[in-house]
C-alpha cells in the first residue's frame, strides 16, 4: 500500500523540469500496452504510428519494452545505438533516432530508460533537458511496452498522459487487460484509458469484447474505457510480419490497414485534458523508479 501511494503521488506530482520555451507545444505521450504478450501490441504500435502519420501528425515511438524490445524488427532496420549510448554521454538524440516510413521516428530505448535512475542529478537533467528537444520533432509519442503488470509497466502508465490497452477476443487476454486495468485504477495512476480489440472475426466480436470488458470496469472500479475500435484477423498481417514490413503500407487495403486507420483517426478525435509533455513524462519516470 505504501508503495502504490507513493507511485500514485509521484504520478500526479506537480513538479518537473523547466522546458526550454514557456511557450512550447507538447507532445501527447501515449503509453501502449497489453495485460499479456502476444496480442499484437507492437505490430499494432509501428502500424498505428504510420496511420497517424497519414493523418498528417510528426510521431516518434519509444521501445521501452525493456525485455523484449523489437519495434526495430518490425520496421526491417538494425539500430547501431540506443537511449543507453545518449544516456552515457556517446551520442546525441539525433544520432540515435532512426526514420521510418512516413517520417515516422523510431527511438530504440531498451535498457538506456532504465539507466536514468542511476545518473546524478545533473547530468540527469542535462540528458532530459537535451531529450525534450523531441518534442520539436514529434505531435504524439508512443510508448511500446513490456506486458503484464511490472513495476516499470506501471510506471510508465502513470507517467503518461493517456494509456492505450491492446486485447484480443480470448478470455486469457482479456482478463489479462482486467487485471492491469484494475491495478491501474485501483491506485490511481491513470484517468484515461483507451481500449482497441485485435485479432477478431468480424466488427461484431470486437464491439462485444470491448462492451464486455467496459461494462465490468465500469461497473466494478467505477472506471470509464474510450472504445477506439478493433481490428479483424488478416492474414496479410502475418505475411508483412515475415516481411519486416508494417502492413499499413505494404498491403495498404487490407481489411486490417482500414482498421488501424479508423482508429488512428478517432484517437486524434479524443480530447486530451492536459499534455505535460516529455520533460514532465521523463521526471515522474525517473521519480517513480528511484522511489521503489
């Protein structure tokens, strides 16, 4: 309990660093995630990132699935270097960033997120200081994380403007999303939930799933889920998938392509209560970890 109360508190915690300009735009910072693995989060984070793209918005997404990072493979490249490589002061933000289809940014963060907890305070907000400097480059930034309910999961929840869980028709994975929606609601540290459906038969399974899965958090934690959409099974995913192609863009009228880009533009249609950017996002991280 002591432990939830002050990751809620941290979350919710006024302070952060000064930005570079008063008058800056901040990004919105989405964190993504699922209650198990094997969804199709991350193919759907590369995919959605491309579709909001199309929509005309700058993106960059962070690889902060500190175990099981892959983002990298699911765009065909190889990144020579990472958050780790700017966190030790050998290279710079745009020497890590990598760009991808439709200007999409690609930040591969693996185990560089969690060395910040370890910097002096100094060079802690030098390095953010220096990483707010994304937020020129990027209108959304998503966060791909590891599943499950983690600490560094949940701390990169609370330190997010909004959450976005992924599930999929099965009643594993549903529960699994349950359980991390209920953690995250029970302590508070997050009041926007949004919710997309993967792999269903058709648009009447998904909207089932999802009112299934909205009426027991509504009902039982008093929780309120954005239904953003679903996304059918398309075997067009599993062959861009071999391709190390996103499928947005290799099978652009795919049934599941469609999908990805109705979602991306009803999340650009949810209103955003507040944005407290990335200098803001990366404090309450570092802030969240180092109070264990």
């Amino acid at each position: 309990m002591d432990q939830a109360a002050r990751l809620r508190r941290l979350a919710l915690s006024p302070q952060k660093p000064q930005p570079l300009e008063k008058t800056k735009i901040k990004s919105r910072i989405i964190t993504v995630t699922s209650g198990k693995g094997g969804v199709g989060k991350t193919n759907l984070v590369v995919n959605l990132s491309l579709a909001l793209a199309q929509f005309g918005k700058r993106v960059a997404i962070l690889d902060a699935d500190l175990g099981l990072a892959n983002l990298d493979v699911m765009l065909g490249v190889v990144p020579r270097y990472t958050l780790y490589d700017v966190v030790r002061g050998r290279k710079n933000l745009a020497e890590i960033a990598i760009k991808g289809p439709a200007g999409v940014i690609l930040l591969p963060g693996g185990s560089g997120l969690t060395e910040l907890a370890d910097l002096s305070e100094e060079k802690r907000r030098a390095l953010i200081n220096d990483l707010q400097l994304l937020e020129d480059m990027a209108d959304i930034i998503l966060i791909d994380t590891g599943a499950g309910l983690s600490r560094t999961v949940l701390s990169f929840v609370a330190a997010a403007d909004e959450m976005l869980m992924i599930t999929t028709p099965e009643p594993t994975a549903i529960c699994d999303a349950y359980g991390v929606i209920k953690v995250t609601a029970r302590q508070q540290l997050q009041q926007k939930i949004n919710l997309i459906v993967n792999q269903v038969k058709n648009a009447r399974e998904g909207k089932e799933t999802a009112e299934r899965l909205m009426r027991a958090c509504e009902k039982f934690l008093q929780m309120e889920l954005q239904f953003l959409g679903e996304i059918c099974s398309d075997q067009r995913v599993a062959m861009a998938v071999k391709q190390q192609q996103p499928f947005i863009t290799l099978y652009p009228h795919s049934a599941a392509a469609e999908n990805v880009r109705r979602i991306a533009g009803t999340l650009l249609a949810v209103p955003v209560e507040k944005k407290r950017g990335l200098p803001g996002f990366l404090y309450r991280l570092v802030q969240l970890w180092e109070k264990g």
